[in-house]
C-alpha cells in the first residue's frame, strides 16, 4: 500500500508565490512520474505539471513559466512552486504517483491540497 499527502495549500493574493508538497510513502519498490493535478467543482480534474523519473519536467499550457515542478527522489516528494498565481488558478490541487511493480505499474493519488487566490 502507498499513502500519497500533499501539503502547502491556502489562501494566497494574485500575483504571490505558494509551495506544495507531496510525499509518498510505504511499499514503494521504484516511482517513475510524479503528477500534480487540479480539480475545481463540477469540472473534469486536469493536469498541471510532472516529472519523470529522470527528471524530465511538463506543464500544462496554462501553467508553464509560471510554476516549476522539482523532485526530490531521496525522500520520495514532489514540489510545485506556483508564481504569479492567479485567481484561475484556484482549486484542489491533488498529486499522482505512479509506482512500479514486478506486475505493472500502479497510480496513487492524494486526498489533495486546497489552493485559493483572490484579487
């Protein structure tokens, strides 16, 4: 079993800077990506930014030369540094962890971290 946590969210003023964390934990034989996501109410969850195991970065369009996604593979984290936030970019931010095993690979996620911007 794996637990996913993210951490960091809050309220936060356009324009500002805001740091997420996830960590993974328990039977983690090998992570390849780590994923942050995003989810407001009533809309379809989309991706955001991730990083795979050699440290190759993605962003969404909406995201990109905004925020930075960084690893730290020692401790099993993940980091999204949000800049220049807007209030579009207010909503549930969970992370996903894709983990290999001798059968496959298999994706955990989070219970997810609430980042809101005001104007």
């Amino acid at each position: 079993q794996v637990q996913v946590v993210e951490s960091g969210g809050g309220p936060v003023q356009a324009g500002q800077s805001l740091t997420l964390s996830c960590v993974a934990s328990g039977n983690i034989p090998r992570i390849t990506n780590m994923d942050w996501w995003r989810q407001n109410p009533g809309k379809q969850r989309e991706s955001v930014a991730g990083i795979t195991g050699s440290g190759k970065t993605y962003y969404s369009r909406a995201v990109k030369g905004r925020f930075a996604v960084s690893r730290d593979k020692s401790k099993n984290t993940v980091y999204l540094q949000m800049n220049r936030v807007d209030p579009e970019d207010s909503a549930m931010y969970y992370c996903k962890v894709n983990v290999d095993y001798r059968d496959g690979t298999y994706e955990f996620w989070g219970q997810g971290t609430p980042v809101t911007v005001s104007s």
